[in-house]
C-alpha cells in the first residue's frame, strides 16, 4: 500500500512538470544587447550575434526584425540538426551606444532597438557579443516570449569599471514598465535601459505586460582590475526556485556567485551554512566551494566567471552565467555550439569547457554526440541527489540526449580566452506563461 502511494506521487510529481514547464525551446523571442562597447578610442568595434539551435529534421525558417532605423530584415534558413550564427548589424544597436558617450545617470533612456527572431520550427536562441580584438566577451540564453514574465531583480557587477546595465525590451504595445524608481510606457521593441556607476544588483523591475530584461555590465570583474562584458537574461520571478547545483569553473575551488530575492527574509545557504537573510530587492555576492544552494523562498542565483591561470593557458575574464534551480533540469535533447570566436592568436587559443549536471538516472543515461557518458565519470555533489560532469571540448556543434525520460539534467558551456571569458546555461525547462 505504502508502495502505491508512493508510486501514485510520483506519477503525479511528473505530470506536474510537464503540466507546468516547457523547455526553453520556441518559435518567437525578443531580446535586445546593451551597450558592450569599451571607452577606449582604439577599440574596433563588437561583433553581435544570435545563434540558432535547430534540432529538428527539417530546415527552419527565421526571420530577425528590429525597429531601429538602420536595420535591415534578415531571413535565413537552418538546417535541420544545426546552429547557424547570425550576424546582427549595425552595432549601433546596442542600447546607449556608443559607450564612451553613456552619462550613466541612472536614468531611463527609451530606444528603438528592441530585435524580435521568429522561426516556423521551435528553436533555441542564444544571443552572443564580442570586442572585434578579442578582448570582451558574453553570451546568454535567449527566454522565449512564452516564458517572459511581469517581474524580474536585476544582477549587475560588483565591481564595475564601466557602467552596469538593466535593459528591458516591450513584447506588446503600451507597456508599463518600472525599473526602481523610475515608470516609463513603451511600445513593442522599444527599449527601456539605464546605466548607472553604481550597483544596480536588486534593482525591482516589473511591468503591466511580459518583457523582457538584461542586465550585467559593459565592463565589469569580480574583484580586481582585469573587466569583461558580462551579460544576462534574466528569469522572471515566476522561474525561480529554491535549490541550486553551483559548482566551480573549471581550475577553480571556489568560485563566486551573486543571489537577488524578491521576498523578505528568503534565507540562503550552501549546505548547512546560512549564507544570507535577504529582503525583497536585496542581493548578496559570496564565494563558495562544490555546494546544494538552498533557499526557503525562491531566488535567482547567478555565477561569474573568474580569472585563473593554469601554468598553460590564460584562462581569463568574468562573464555572467544563469544558473536555473534543479526542478528546471530538462530531458530534452539539447544542440549547441560554444561561443567565442575571436581569438588573440598571439597569446593562444580558446579552451572550452562543458559542464552537465544531472540526477542520479542520469549518471550513465546520457550521450554527448551519440556516446554515453560513463556512470563513474560523474561526480556526486555531496550531501545532495546530483551528479557533475566536466570536460574540454571543441567548438563545433554539439548534441547532449537521453532516452530515460526519468534523467533530467543542464548543460553549461563556456570559453576562456586571453582576457575574454563568456558562457551560457543550454535549453532547460520553465513555467509557460502564456
Ligand atoms: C557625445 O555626445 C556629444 C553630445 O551629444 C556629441 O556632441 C558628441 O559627438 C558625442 N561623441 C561621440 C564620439 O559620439
Ligand atoms: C594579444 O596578446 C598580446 C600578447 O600578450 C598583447 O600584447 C595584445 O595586447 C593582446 N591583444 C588584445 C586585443 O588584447
Ligand atoms: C531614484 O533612485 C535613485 C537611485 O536610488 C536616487 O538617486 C533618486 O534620488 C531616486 N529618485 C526619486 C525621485 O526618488
Ligand atoms: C573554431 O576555432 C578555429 C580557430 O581556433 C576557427 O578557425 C574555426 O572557424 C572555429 N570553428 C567554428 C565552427 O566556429
């Protein structure tokens, strides 16, 4: 008897995720990049990129349009099975650029610079910018317009050599949105931003509509002086949650991180150890070791990217990275390429690194470009049900799969140049809110 109600909750847990969640995987995105510009004269310019993840058995159709006025429409084809990079121009684009004319007053700026990619098949998008000398870099997950939300905390750098930035992209017409202090009213793909030389981390944004929101720096590090563009696309509140597989970056043994609530007294902890109290609209940077972040109301927790040396290779530049809570892990088939492209050749090539994370039926169930990966070269975190796998890789397309529907896991790619490191949580699942 004990048994079938176990066996009955079980079956009910399932089809409340699936009820529930949908994978990051859709036909309709708007996003927008904020300004990923230095200060420096000498500066080439930025390369602006999305790149679409096709994994379907049948070419995509996408088409990319953007108010802005020197934008012209761009319609390509994906191949089925494939990722095709594509070049978003002019780099004038960028919210408030040129970055060496930003006041960095903290106050609304409204733009026409809103992009928007459809595609007739469901696809993943991830958007990527890059410092033409190879000196800056960051990637994120494009959130589908099914998933964008009401209510977002921005995260921005701690330490910014350059402003930090909240960038908010209107969906439909007449959205209210209000970032902090401050309410303006845009149409669809008008952009909302502020930068600000202060610590924007905590920052309320919310609106009347779903939008979308981006926030991190033009420059900005942990702590000392060695900047790099870090940029993400926030989760709305409705996809946070309450646990989290936070494992260092490769070479590292601790490594930071920054949590924003929107709650009051969310309390967080790495394992046992409470690390923060935290009110609504109040973040906490902190630096932890392999741990179970836990949290008795739901939060957004997101890791940076370090400076390390190897003995080999420059292994360098912070850059942002979502990480999603455990019950986001996803069993759909994740296709993906890593970014960074630009390479300082007289210093070395760019290592990229993979790291999966998985429960325990996923420990010998899942196949990296057709191989099963090895039960045994999982890592277990301790004190928690999750496994973790690390690896070099190549910067061709990739395919992680599973054909146990009880595995569930996420996949993190990321690079490291010289002076440029960049990084992006693959497809993973989160509530529909349409
Ligand atoms: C910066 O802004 C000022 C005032 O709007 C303008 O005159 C100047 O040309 C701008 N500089 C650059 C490099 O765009
Ligand atoms: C590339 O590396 C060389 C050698 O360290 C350095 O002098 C140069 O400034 C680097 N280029 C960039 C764009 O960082
Ligand atoms: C809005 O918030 C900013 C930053 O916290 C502050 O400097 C400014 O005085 C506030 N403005 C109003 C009208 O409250
Ligand atoms: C991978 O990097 C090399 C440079 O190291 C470059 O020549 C090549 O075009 C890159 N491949 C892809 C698919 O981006």
């Amino acid at each position: 008897m004990a048994g079938h109600v176990l066996c009955l909750l079980l079956v009910s847990a399932i089809f409340a995720h699936a009820d529930n969640s949908v994978p990051t995987i859709a036909k309709d995105f708007v996003f927008t990049f904020f300004n990923a510009y230095l200060n420096f004269a000498d500066k080439p310019g930025i390369l602006l990129m999305a790149l679409v993840s096709n994994n379907n058995n049948g070419h995509a159709n996408v088409v990319v349009t953007s108010p802005f006025r020197s934008f012209t429409t761009i319609r390509v084809s994906v191949a089925p099975y494939s990722v095709l990079k594509i070049p978003i121009a002019p780099q004038s684009l960028q919210a408030q650029f040129p970055g060496y004319n930003i006041t960095a007053d903290g106050r609304f700026v409204v733009e026409d610079k809103g992009i928007r990619l459809q595609s007739d098949l469901p696809v993943a998008v991830y958007a990527h910018a890059e410092v033409y000398d190879g000196s800056s870099a960051d990637s994120f997950l494009v959130i589908p317009a099914i998933h964008l939300g009401t209510q977002y905390v921005a995260v921005t750098s701690t330490y910014p050599l350059y402003p930090n930035m909240i960038a908010v992209v209107a969906y439909q017409d007449n959205t209210r949105v209000t970032i902090g202090n401050q309410t303006v009213t845009i149409n669809a793909l008008q952009v909302a931003s502020v930068a600000s030389w202060t610590f924007l981390s905590g920052t309320v944004i919310s609106g009347n509509k779903p939008f979308a929101a981006i926030s991190g720096c033009t420059c900005g590090d942990v702590n000392i002086a060695n900047c790099n563009y870090e940029a993400v696309m926030l989760l709305p509140v409705v996809g946070w949650g309450t646990q989290f597989v936070a494992i260092p970056f490769v070479y590292l043994t601790t490594n930071w991180y920054q949590v924003v609530a929107n709650t009051n007294n969310a309390v967080v902890s790495a394992d046992s150890t409470t690390i923060a109290t935290l009110n609504a609209g109040e973040y906490r940077k902190f630096q932890i070791g392999a741990a179970l972040v836990t949290s008795n109301h739901p939060v957004q927790l997101i890791q940076i990217g370090q400076s390390v040396w190897d003995g080999h290779n420059f292994i360098s530049g912070p850059f942002f990275l979502q990480l999603p809570s455990t019950d986001k892990m996803s069993s759909s088939s994740v296709l993906f390429q890593p970014t960074g492209f630009i390479e300082n050749t007289s210093v070395g090539h760019f290592s990229y690194f993979l790291r999966i994370v998985t429960n325990l039926a996923g420990a010998g169930t899942i196949q990296l470009d057709g191989t099963a990966i090895g039960a045994l070269q999982f890592k277990h975190l301790p004190l928690s049900n999750f496994y973790y796998y690390e690896l070099t890789t190549s910067n061709t397309t990739h395919r992680l799969t599973t054909n146990n529907p009880a595995t569930h896991y996420f996949l993190i790619s990321y690079t490291y140049g010289d002076v440029e490191g960049c990084g992006f949580v693959g497809a993973f699942d989160l509530p529909s809110t349409k």
